[in-house]
C-alpha cells in the first residue's frame, strides 16, 4: 500500500469515537499500558479523551493524556481554542478512577487523522494559557502511518477491526495445532513436526451424486466425479467429507478454514468461516448459535455486537464422539440455521451415519504415488533432496509397501 492509500485509509474513519477506539488499539500495541477510554460514555474526562501509561527503564513510568480529533484542525478553528483548553485542563486535574485514585498526567499527545496546518500548531503552542507547560505535541497523519507500520501492519489490510483481529487469531490457532498427537513422534523434534504438519498436498476428493439419466431399468444410477478443493470454497452448497481415519479430514478441515479467512472475501462478501467441533456442539446442547457465538467471543471478546454482521460458514469436525440421536438433533439444527447463504461443512468418517437432503456428498481418498511423491518434494523444499529420495524409492520398489494413508 502506497503512503497516499494510508493516508486516505486513516480518512475513512466515521466519527471521532471510531478512532478513539482505533488509538486504543495502536497504544496497545506500542508498549503502552493501562490504556483507558475515559470519553467512552459521554463528556471528555478534563480534557482526557484516552489517559496511558507508559514504562521507561531509567525514568520510570509516566502518564500520557490523549486529545483525539477528527479531520484537518485549521488555524482560525473554535476546534484549536478547544484543544487549547483540553491540554490545559489534562495537566490541572488529574484523572479520577471510580475507586477514587487520582493519577496526575505528566505528558500530552493531540492527535488528529489528518493534519494541522502550521497556524494551527503555531497557535497551540504559542499560546499564553499553556507557556508554563511544555510536555505536549503533536500526532498527525504521517506520525500515525510509521507507527501503524511498526507495530499495526493488519490495519492496513481490507475489511473492519472485527475481521482483522479473527483472522489473525484463528490463524494463529489453526498453525500451533498438532493435528498429529496421536503418533508416537514426540521423539523428533518439534520444527520437523511442525514442517510436517504445514504440509498441504491437494487431496483427491470424490463426489457422489445421483444421476439425471436413470439406467436402462429406470432405478437411480450413482456417478462420482472428481472435484477440487476451490469447488468446495466457491460453492454456496452444503458439504459431508467422508473419510477414514487418518485419511486427513481435520487436515483438509483447517486448509479449508485458513482459505475461507481471506479478508477481501471477508470484506465484500460478510461471510465467516467458523471452525466448530463435535464437543463444542454438545456442550451447548447443540445450539448452533450460541455455540458460533461462543467460539467467535473467545478469538474477539470486544466485538460481541458485530457478530451478527457476517453471515456463517460453519466447519464442523469430530462428530464422530456424537450419538446417532446426538447426530440427528445436530441435523436438524444446522438445517434450521444454515438459511439466508450461511452453509455447513462437516468431517465424518466412514462409519458414521449423519445424513441430510440437500447436501454434497464426497469421499475423501487415501494418497497415490503423485501425492506421496508431492509430498516428499514439499518437505525437502528448496533442496533437490526430494527428487532423489524419490528415486531411491522407486528403485528399490518401496512405494509398493508404503501405506497410503496420509498421516501415516
């Protein structure tokens, strides 16, 4: 993004509080403790639109108040009399907590999303009511962006707050899980595994579908075809991938959801992938709203009222732990809520028994030599010691014997 998109992506904001609570992020982030909204519920707290605490190793802690504005603050603007005052009363009285501590601000910041003009600044600082104070300057544009830069970047990205903080935490949730616990491989070392686990070879998925042309007796004729992985993220339909264990299903599962965590799509369309499992279903008597809201409370906690925004793509696995009459209340339940374009994808294995009307149905298959030989290339990425292992293999006939299954 060039400095002029940054620029006009700090313009975008709606009103002053939108970027309060923007600033309250940003401090976060740039060291800054015990950030506190104090205009969040109505008049200016003295001046104080957000106080901060901020730590040095040699001077110890010292007090920040922020006077947050909105838009460009010209030099004849009533808007410059107000900062005035609002830095002068930030210094005489201290903040007040509900349980009656006072705490004495030691530096102010007037911050605007856009700029001041030189009259503007020239007027603050020179003023005669603010001679006897001189810890206070200024944040503009320009100062936000490099610090946006620091520590911030996903502001940057498409789509609002809400989306940005979950596809980063679902992210990073998704990468720490080791999919592969029940192996006994604690023995290698954790990077290996980890290399391993990020792996993805492109599955080869079977759907199974009844035919428009019956046979020859009239009865329903079955036909499978082959379909991608971009089928599934693309389509508006519902899905039941079957597989046997170890055949990768969470493995698809989480690729799935990490492809669906896209903030353009996010952005344009309002649809959320939300990751569920079998568990989490039953804990809420499968309540599917109140477990979606749940789950997302936990990756957002302060975004409970955009919730409601998006609509949902729900990506449930592990429901084989589920009952037969557990399976068929979690049916009915997500037919019941997956209208309005919300949809569903669920993981089963062979044995299991969940079925519905209108549903996709495909097969999630055991590995072939191109997908083994993908995925020993992958892992030795960026040496050529893939090809060869391949080939040592290949002359001493050993992929005969190798077992399929994509775990393994």
């Amino acid at each position: 993004m060039s400095n002029q998109e940054k620029i006009e992506k700090l313009k975008s904001f709606k009103n002053e509080k939108e970027f309060r609570e923007f600033l309250v992020d940003l401090l976060k982030k740039n060291g800054f403790k015990d950030v506190l909204h104090t205009h969040r519920y109505g008049s200016p707290e003295l001046g104080k639109d957000i106080i901060a605490r901020r730590d040095h190793d040699i001077e110890g802690s010292e007090w920040y108040a922020f006077v947050v504005k909105l838009g460009r603050i010209g030099g004849g603007s009533v808007e410059v009399e107000t900062i005035k005052s609002q830095i002068k009363q930030s210094f005489e009285y201290p903040y007040s907590n509900l349980t009656g501590h006072k705490q004495t601000i030691n530096k102010v910041k007037v911050i605007t999303n856009e700029n001041f003009t030189s009259g503007a600044q020239n007027s603050i600082e020179n003023s005669p009511d603010l001679k006897i104070y001189r810890n206070f300057d200024f944040w503009w544009n320009e100062t936000l962006i490099d610090l946006i830069d620091k520590s911030y970047n996903d502001f940057w990205l498409p789509g609002d707050q809400f989306s940005k903080e979950y596809i980063k935490n679902v992210s990073a949730k998704i990468s720490e899980e080791f999919e592969l616990k029940e192996l006994s491989i604690r023995r290698i070392e954790d990077v290996k595994i980890k290399r391993l686990i990020e792996i993805f070879v492109e599955p080869r998925l079977i759907e199974s579908f009844v035919s428009t042309t019956p046979n020859e007796d009239n009865r329903k004729k079955i036909e499978r075809k082959l379909i991608s992985i971009s089928t599934i993220i693309n389509s508006s339909d519902c899905f039941i991938l079957t597989g046997d264990p170890g055949s990768g299903k969470t493995k698809i599962l989480n690729n799935l959801t990490s492809l669906l965590l896209d903030p353009q799509k996010i952005n344009e369309e309002k649809i959320l992938p939300v990751k569920l499992k079998g568990k989490e279903l039953r804990d809420k008597n499968f309540n599917i709203s109140e477990t979606i809201t749940e789950n997302l409370i936990a990756f957002v906690p302060d975004f409970k009222d955009q919730i409601d925004v998006y609509k949902k793509i729900l990506l449930i696995d592990e429901i084989d732990i589920l009952t037969k009459e557990e399976k068929l209340v979690l049916a009915k339940n997500l037919e019941e809520y997956c209208t309005d374009e919300s949809r569903f994808i669920i993981t089963q294995r062979n044995s299991d028994d969940l079925n519905f009307g209108n549903v996709r149905n495909v097969k999630i298959t055991n590995f072939n030599i191109k997908q083994i030989e993908s995925f020993i290339v992958k892992y030795f990425q960026g040496t050529d010691k893939g090809e060869k292992f391949i080939q040592v293999l290949k002359d001493s006939n050993i992929f005969e014997y190798f077992a399929p299954n994509p775990a393994t």
